[in-house]
C-alpha cells in the first residue's frame, strides 16, 4: 500500500511539474520497476522456462486427432458372377461418402537419451538465464546508481559556486566601501570584478552540468526527462577496506552471476553433446491408434456405418547411413562446449582483474577522500586568515582572491573524492557479486 501512494505522489509531482526528492533507495526502487533492459531479461527468462516444458512434454504420451471427409466419384459395385446364379453376387457396395476419424497415442520408449539430455539442456539454460536476470539486476542497479551520485556531485559542485559568488560579491561590496574610504584602489574593485566574472561563467557551467546530470538521472529511473527531479541523502561517511584481497576474488568466483549462468551452460553444452550423438542409436516408440470410420476399411464387406477398430504396436526407426551427418552433427556440438568452457575460464580471468582493480581503486579513493578533507580544512583556514587580514587591510585583494581560489577548488575537490569514493565502493561490490540494491 506504501509503494502505490508513493508512486501515486511521484506521477502527481511529474505531471503538475513540481519537484520531487528521491532517496537512493527510491531511485533504485523506481528505475528497477521500469528498466527496459530488465523487461528484455525477464522476457528471456520466460522464455527458457517455456524450452524446459517443452522439452519435457516430449517425453510424456502424445495424443493427436485427425478427421476427414471424402465424397467418391460413382463406381460399379464389387461383383461375382457364379453359373449356378442367375444374378452377379455383390460382395461389397459401393459407398460414396467416406468419414474418418482416428485417435493416435505415441509413447516414446527409447530415443538414444535425445530427449532426456534436451530437457537437462534445458534446464540448465533455464537456470542460466535467471542468473543472468540477477546480474541484469545488479547491472541496472549500478547504472542508477552513478547516475545518482554522479547528479549529487554535480549539485554539490554547484551549490560550492553559489557560496563562492556570495562570498566574492560581499568582497566587492566591502572593497568598494573601502574604495570610497581611501584605504581601497580602484585597481582592488576590478580585481574582484573579474574574480566574480570569471566564477559567474563557471555557474554557468555548472548549472549547465547540473541539468544535463539530472537529465541522466531521470532516463536511468524511468521518468520523463524534462522531470523537476532533485536528490537527497545522508553525508557520505567513509570507511577503509579492511579486507583480503585473495578473499575478495575468491568471493567473487563464488558470487557472481556470470560465472554461475555460464557454469549452467557448459552444463547445457554437455547435454547437447549427448543429444547429439543420440543419433546413433535407434528410436523406439510405442504407438496406438484408435478408428471410428464410415466405412471402416478393416471391416470387409464394407457396410456404410460408423464402425470402431483399433491397433497397438512398436516403431523403430534407425538412420543406418546419413553420409556422416551424425558424426558432423557431434563434432558441432563437442566444439560449442570447448568454446563455451573456454569463455568461462576467459571470464573467471576477467573477473579476477576487475575485483583486483576496483580493490585498488577503492583503498585510492579512500585515501583522496582523506587528502581532500585535509585540503578544505587547510584552505578554509588560510581564507579565514587571509580574510581578516584584508578587513584590516594588511592582505591585498590579490591574496585574498587566491585565497577564495584555492578554497573553492579544495571544496570542489572534496566533493568529487566523497562520490568517488562512493562509486569505488559501488563498483567494488558489484564485481565482487554482492548485491548493490
């Protein structure tokens, strides 16, 4: 009931265009519901489902009917003539409407384990596309994800210039008071005019980035482009990795999906080996027939009425020679497995440098986040000394533009290391298998 009054809420915001704030879960929770990409995945998934019962009603009895209706051109009767007859003895009449009807049973009873090995095929690729759902999952999940954080850092960055163009204009204004107090230039206004010029034009930017960050935002959701979508979230908190990275790709090679849907397929590639050298052997089905026909034909004299007959028996076919279409046929099959266990050792590869890379990209990240926070605090210090300086005018108007300089890029900075960090962490979880949603 919650989940609908929530989405009751976000169409009624898009539709009478007010602004809506998503929580990262929420974010998650919409763009998962209307990925395209998971729609195709589950249409898949569906579909192998369907191979399973396909493949196992090939086992069980097969019941099929057919019926027909024949009118016959007009013939003269069957007839024997006897000496001691005046008349020709007709032994059977000529009917002319012909009506059938025949109820077949088909049992297969051995077919080389063809149709066993297709269903265990089947099955395994069953399984292999609901694992490969579950990555599809996590994959989506991870593009809302850096959409997210990626319109977060974009926020962060614009809202550090519009407290910068704050600060500048105070600047501006004090300078200029100073100006007419004669402890100022002119040469000290223009300056600041300038310095406010120039981080006017990196707004600009900036909110500029900021729409096209929120335009990425509402397409990985689901919504509309032109949404009025804005974030929000807890400050991001940081923490070391403490884990071993032997650990972590051994996690990995247990965990993820991949690995596990083409394990099912080279499971399913054995299978089709096997079914493919069911063509050397015989198949035997047993078979039963049911009639109902006017005339019957096993019925002699024909009599025109509905008569019922029925057969029961064996079949066995065996293609003795097919000019070595079996033994192609197995080789095709033995080369697909060989190409299918070859990309999964390619892929285990892959992983491995992934989580290696994204082990090390993390603890990197860590650090930056350190370094940068080291960086704010620094310069947030130097502008406030730099700051008070210029008030008393013992600092120039030079040094204090350096100063804001410095302090927006160490909070620019900052800002970029923190979502970073985040999508470091992200990506580590991701390529280690564990579910990011």
């Amino acid at each position: 009931m919650k989940k609908i009054f929530f989405l009751i809420l976000l169409f009624a915001s898009v539709l009478f265009g007010q602004t809506r704030k998503l929580t990262l879960a929420e974010s998650l929770e919409i763009g998962l519901k209307n990925s395209k990409d998971l729609k195709i995945s589950n249409s898949k998934m569906i579909s192998a489902g369907a191979q399973v019962t396909s493949a196992t009603s090939q086992l069980l009895p097969q019941l099929g009917i057919t019926a027909s209706y024949m009118h016959l051109s007009n013939i003269p009767p069957f007839q024997v003539s006897l000496p001691i007859f005046p008349q020709p003895i007709q032994i059977s009449p000529v009917i002319l409407d012909n009506y059938n009807l025949k109820l077949t049973l088909q049992q297969p009873l051995f077919t080389g384990f063809r149709l066993l090995s297709l269903r265990s095929a089947a099955k395994s690729n069953y399984k292999a596309s609901q694992l490969d759902y579950n990555s599809e999952t996590n994959e989506v999940a991870y593009k809302i994800q850096n959409a997210f954080w990626n319109y977060y850092k974009a926020a962060q960055n614009d809202k550090v210039l519009t407290d910068n163009l704050q600060q500048i204009n105070q600047h501006l204004s004090d300078t200029k008071n100073f100006l007419s107090n004669g402890l100022a230039t002119q040469n000290d206004v223009l300056k600041l005019e300038v310095q406010y010029s120039s981080t006017k034009l990196q707004k600009i930017e900036a909110d500029n980035n900021l729409d096209i960050a929120r335009t990425v935002f509402n397409q990985a959701v689901g919504l509309p482009l032109e949404s009025e979508t804005e974030i929000e979230t807890n400050a991001i908190s940081t923490q070391k990795n403490s884990d071993n990275l032997n650990e972590l790709i051994a996690e990995a090679k247990n965990n993820r999906s991949e690995l596990k849907a083409l394990n099912s397929r080279v499971e399913a590639s054995q299978q089709g080996v096997r079914a493919a050298e069911s063509t050397w052997f015989p198949s035997i089905y047993l078979i039963g027939d049911y009639y109902y026909s006017k005339p019957n034909q096993r019925i002699i004299p024909a009599v025109n009425k509905f008569k019922d007959t029925w057969d029961v028996g064996v079949s066995l076919s065996w293609s003795l020679w097919n000019w070595g279409n079996s033994s192609a046929q197995t080789t095709i099959a033995e080369q697909n497995k060989i190409q299918i266990e070859t990309s999964l050792s390619q892929l285990k590869d892959a992983v491995e440098i992934e989580v290696y890379q994204n082990y090390l990209t993390f603890k990197r990240a860590y650090d930056k986040v350190n370094v940068a926070k080291l960086g704010v605090e620094q310069a947030e210090e130097n502008y406030r000394m730099i700051n008070e300086k210029y008030n008393t005018q013992v600092a120039t108007s030079t040094d204090l533009i350096d100063s804001e300089v410095s302090l927006l890029q160490a909070k620019t900075n900052y800002n970029n290391a923190l979502v970073d960090y985040e999508m470091a962490k992200v990506r580590l979880d991701k390529s280690i298998g564990r579910k990011i949603y």
